[in-house]
C-alpha cells in the first residue's frame, strides 16, 4: 500500500523561514570581516556555538527527549555535508575571487532543484524553470559577470567551488528526505554537532588555533546564535516545509543580502549593473513564491 502524500500546502510562515534563514547565513561574512580570524575557527564558532544555543533552546522549550536517542545515519551525512560545504567554500575563496566562489556555490539550488525533479518526482513547471535561470542570470550580474579560469589558482579555486557547489546540493537533498518522525529543531542540533567534530580537527591544525581576543568573544557569541542557531534552524525547517525550486529560489536573497551588508556596512559601492541584478533576484523570489504557493495549493486541493 503506497504512503499518504503529506500536504504540500506552502504557508507563509514557510516562506518566512526561507527568508530569515538566508538573511541570516549572510550574516557570518560580517563577523569573519570584523573579527579578522581564520575562516575554519569562524566555522566552528558558528556552528559549536549554535549547538550550544540550540541545545538550551531544546531544554528550555522541553523537546530534549529526542536527544536522548542518537542521530541516524542522514542526520549525520547531512551534519557532515554542511562542515565539507564549509571547507571547500572556504578553500574556494583561498584560490580564487571571492566572487567566483559564491557563484559556483549559488549553483546548489539549481542543481538540488533539478535533481528533486528527477529522483523525488518533485516536478517543475515551465515558469518555475524560467525564474529558476532568471534568477541565476540575476546572480552573475551581481558578480559583474567577473570569471577568469585563465590561471591554474583560478582552476584549482573554481575545483574546490565545485565540491561546495555538490556538497551543498546534497545537503538541500538530505535534509528533504529525512524520516517524517523527527523533530527539525532536534536534527538541527545533531547537524550543528556533527558539522562542529568534522570541522574541529581542521581549526585546530591552523597556527593559532582557536584562541581569540577578548574583544572577539562578542562577535564569535554573535556567529553561534544568528548564523549558527538561528539560520540553520531555520533553514532546516524550510527545506522540510517547502518544495526544493521554492527554497532555493528564495536562498538567493542570502547573496543579496551580502551585498546590502557590503554597501551599508563597508562602503563597497555597487554599480548599476549590480544593482540589476539584485532587483532581478529579489523579483524571481517573490514570484517563485507565488508560483510554488498556487502550484502547492492546487497539487493539495486536486491530490
């Protein structure tokens, strides 16, 4: 007997969650800037520090009861998928532009979207395909269209992109089909977890290891509650509530808001062309959330 097909009903609390978590992932580039320390410490920050939170906010709220039994073998791919995403983006940006970088890791959604199409039967609508391209058109004319592949620093960087570019897809499509029984906020924590072990062995091999000034701990605090807790766990939440075209359209304004940080925060001006680009992403998110949200609502009416 085939399974009940849960609802696929998009509600705006979803959307929501989409948004906050992106905002909020972009977020741990302005710490790195400020604090000045080595991208493997930041990581382990963000996300030993986020377990933590994470932690007193299951104790507190009274859902502890499921840390009580291990994760299973998804939760901790996926944990394992999020920390090798951060390696290699890290090692991405050591090699080549910054830029480069980003757009090679931007391509996860589209990837994760087109492969939930074809192992997931999570079909996409023609309009869907479009914003989906448009968005990414949006994105390279944020980056000015900016690629150079003519020096080997520049191969071996956009090499490492890539392997963010896949580990970041798998871990959208890991986090799409763990099992229906397990609480979000308690798998956030064992990915959390999990990403923090994987990536420790790495801070630690660094010169300075994970030391930092006292004037830091503030902004290290600040990548283990707002990138860390908050971003994951509501990310977490959004991959599981929202189709996969849905959710990494909307990842989008991740970039975006980096950029906005960029502008407001360091005075790093954006041309016109860039400022193209962030409009056209941001309209491709509100429409892909319009069409995800009338094709759901009639999948769930007509199922």
């Amino acid at each position: 007997m085939p399974l009940p097909t849960p609802s696929l009903t998009v509600a705006p609390s979803s959307l929501l969650l989409a948004v906050v978590a992106a905002v909020g992932m972009a977020t741990i580039g302005v710490i790195s800037r400020i604090t000045g320390l080595n991208a493997e410490s930041i990581t382990f920050y963000r996300l030993g520090l986020g377990a933590l939170f994470l932690l007193g906010y299951l104790l507190l709220t009274k859902r502890h009861a499921g840390l009580t039994t291990l994760p299973g073998r998804q939760v901790v791919i996926s944990g394992s998928l999020l920390a090798a995403f951060i390696l290699f983006y890290v090692q991405a940006m050591n090699y080549t532009q910054m830029a480069n970088a980003i757009l090679m890791v931007y391509l996860a959604p589209i990837v994760a979207a087109i492969a939930a199409h074809a192992l997931f039967n999570e079909r996409l609508a023609a309009a869907q395909v479009l914003l989906i391209g448009l968005a990414l058109f949006g994105f390279a004319m944020m980056q000015e269209f900016r690629l150079n592949l003519d020096d080997q620093q520049d191969v071996i960087g956009m090499s490492f992109g890539l392997a963010a570019m896949l580990a970041y897809s798998g871990f959208i499509l890991t986090n799409r089909r763990l099992p229906r029984h397990l609480d979000d906020r308690t798998c956030a924590f064992w990915q959390l977890a999990v990403g923090a072990l994987v990536i420790l062995p790495f801070a630690l091999w660094q010169q300075a290891g994970l030391t930092a000034s006292v004037w830091q701990v503030p902004w290290l605090l600040a990548a283990g509650l707002v990138p860390g807790f908050l971003a994951l766990l509501c990310a977490v939440m959004a991959i599981n509530r929202l189709p996969t075209a849905l959710y990494g359209t909307l990842a989008y304004c991740e970039p975006v808001a980096v950029v906005i940080f960029g502008w407001s925060l360091f005075g790093e001006a954006l041309s016109p062309l860039q400022l193209s680009g962030c409009g056209l992403v941001i309209a491709c998110g509100i429409a892909q959330a319009w069409v995800g949200g009338r094709g759901a609502t009639s999948s769930a009416t007509t199922g």
